[in-house]
C-alpha cells in the first residue's frame, strides 16, 4: 500500500520529497538611492556579529549620524557599478548566474532530488523567505552553504544565525546542515590559480607582484574573540602559492574596507599597494580570493580607489583579477563542497 493510499480522505497532499541546496551571500541593498541604502545599511550595520558595541553607545550614533550620510556615499559607489539593465547590483546578477549553474550541475547528478535556491543575509531575497519557499516545495533537509571561503564571524556565522532563525519559524522543521569554510579546499585553490595564470597569460608584461587582497576585520575579533577568519586567509595564500609554484616574494597578503577608529588586519591593502609602488613594484596584480562573486568591496574599491592609491604613488601597471563568479572552474568547486556535504543524504 502506497503512502497516498494511507492517509485519510481528508489528508493533505504533501510533495514530493526533496534536499534543498540553500547558497547564501552578504547581501545587496534594492536599489542605490536614499531609502534603500539606508534600509540596507540599517540592517547590515546593526548585526551585533558585525558591529558588537553595546546597542546603547552604537544605535545613537548610527541612526543619527552614519545612516543619515553614509545612504549617499555608498549609494553613490554603488550607482557606479550598478547592472542598469537588470536594475539590480552585480552581487545579486552573479549570484543568480551561480546558483543557476550549480542547479545544472546538481541536476545532472541528482535528478529532481534536489532543489537549489539562493538567499541574502541582508536585503532581499531573504533567508527566512527561501527557506519558507524550500519547505512548501517539500524539502524536508536542507544544505545552507555561505558563499565564504574563509570563516568569520561577521560573514558565515551571522549567515547560520539567520538561516537558524528561520527554522525557528517552521512548525515542521526540515533536518539541516551547514557548510563549513573551503578555504583549503583544492578544486577551489585550483581555480583561484587558473584564474591567476590566465590573468598572468593576458598581461603584456609579468606584474612584480599577486596582492591577495581579503576583507578586513578589527584585531580584536582575531586576539579576544579568536576568530579563525586571519589564520584561514594566510592559508589560502600559502596554497595558492604552492599551487602555482611561485617564490614567497611573489605574492603578499593584505586586508581591506577598514571600518570606524578600531585597529583591523593588516597591512592594510590600500596602504599596502602604494608602499609597494614606492618599493619600486610597479606592475601589480590584485585578487580577492574572501569573495566568491564580485561587489561593492571589488568593483569599486579595489578597482577605483586601491588602484588610484598604487598609481598615485607612482605605479604603472595595476591589474585586477576578478572574483570566480560563475567560471566553470568555480562552478564545478562549489558542486563538489556541496556533493561532499550531501554525503549520507544524497549518493
């Protein structure tokens, strides 16, 4: 006798059962006018895993003063590389093209068994909304994959927190599991080095130096709190280095986005890069080997205001590689984390 066959006439019908495969990202704000960024911003900025002062000294500050200027400032920088056609930011346009290719990919290896989405820590699509959306198609397990190689606090914890909180909102809740950070893992050091060598390959003249540029955070977080996240972005380096088989010299590790009056990793990239120019290294390359799609701390501070920075001082030639976005080679990494992590749910 079939499950169908069992129930009572009065029995809801309930799908098909399925894993969910939920990939997450920081987040974009829905347009980069006032109301938006400042929505945005607001949300963002107020996550105690980000910002940890005490609600009482920091909220006075940000609601008052930050989020009454920063809105332009940053509405501004996103203006500048925002995808006009689509009216959305390159984060979300490359996200989407990412998830549409993994669910390609898990498709042919899974069938119907698996159904893939996409959600944002900050802004839309929200967590809870997907994981609302997975639990209706009748995923009764979900695999929620932060799309951050290395582990921070800020970026993958917050990212579980919310996914956490939205199970909290389900009657039935569905088994889950989460990713943990890749930054070790070899297909994924494999196609930050193809990425490097056919940058390399392009270049009319070799750079002097590959500066992996990660997002930054404030020392404290690293020598109080000991977050992982600085040991994880050294690593990845050091394979990276290994990897392509250069000399220690030819690479360098910096951080960047520094934030409020805190001291943060260092060196700082923006600093960094000039000193290099002033070093005499006048042809450089960057890549951001913490971000898997290119964004805001990309597209617009690598490659406008870390760039002026090194010609400013004196640099010549200042190549930026870009984030893996969906290459074949980062598509394939990422299906590979996930079938690793389906393992006992899914053959």
């Amino acid at each position: 006798m079939t499950d169908a066959a069992a129930r009572p006439a009065a029995h809801p019908v309930l799908p098909a059962r399925k894993v969910g495969v939920l990939l997450a990202n920081l987040g974009t704000p829905d347009h980069y006018s006032y109301g938006p960024m400042r929505r945005y911003l607001g949300e963002f900025l107020s996550d105690k895993r980000v910002i940890d002062y005490p609600a009482w000294k920091w909220q006075p500050l940000l609601q008052l003063i930050i989020l009454t200027k920063r809105p332009f400032s940053s509405g501004a920088a996103y203006k500048s590389i925002w995808n006009e056609e689509l009216n959305e930011s390159p984060l979300m346009t490359i996200t989407r093209g990412q998830t549409k290719k993994i669910a390609a990919t898990l498709s042919d290896r899974y069938g119907d068994q698996v159904m893939v989405d996409f959600c944002m820590r900050y802004g839309n699509p929200s967590t809870p909304s997907k994981v609302r959306e997975m639990v209706k198609a009748g995923c009764d397990r979900i695999l929620f994959f932060p799309l951050y190689p290395q582990y921070a606090g800020a970026t993958t914890a917050t990212a579980n927190d919310q996914f956490f909180r939205a199970l909290m909102q389900e009657a039935w809740q569905p088994a889950s599991r989460t990713v943990p950070a890749y930054f070790d893992h070899p297909a994924y050091v494999d196609a930050l080095a193809q990425s490097v060598e056919r940058a390399y390959a392009a270049a009319e003249v070799r750079p002097d130096v590959l500066v992996c540029s990660y997002h930054g955070m404030p020392e404290r977080y690293l020598k109080q709190v000991g977050d992982p996240y600085h040991c994880q972005c050294q690593k990845t380096t050091r394979l990276l280095k290994e990897r392509l088989g250069w000399a220690d010299g030819d690479l360098v590790t910096s951080f960047q986005s520094k934030f409020g009056p805190e001291e943060w990793l260092k060196p700082y990239t923006v600093e960094h890069v000039a000193e290099l120019a002033r070093q005499g290294k006048k042809r450089i390359a960057v890549i951001a080997p913490a971000f898997s799609a290119d964004c805001i701390e990309t597209l617009e501070e690598i490659n406008e205001e870390i760039r002026h920075s090194f010609v400013a001082a004196g640099g010549e030639s200042f190549t930026y590689i870009p984030c893996l976005n969906d290459d074949d080679a980062h598509i394939a990494a990422l299906s590979q984390v996930i079938g690793e992590n389906l393992a006992g749910w899914l053959e």
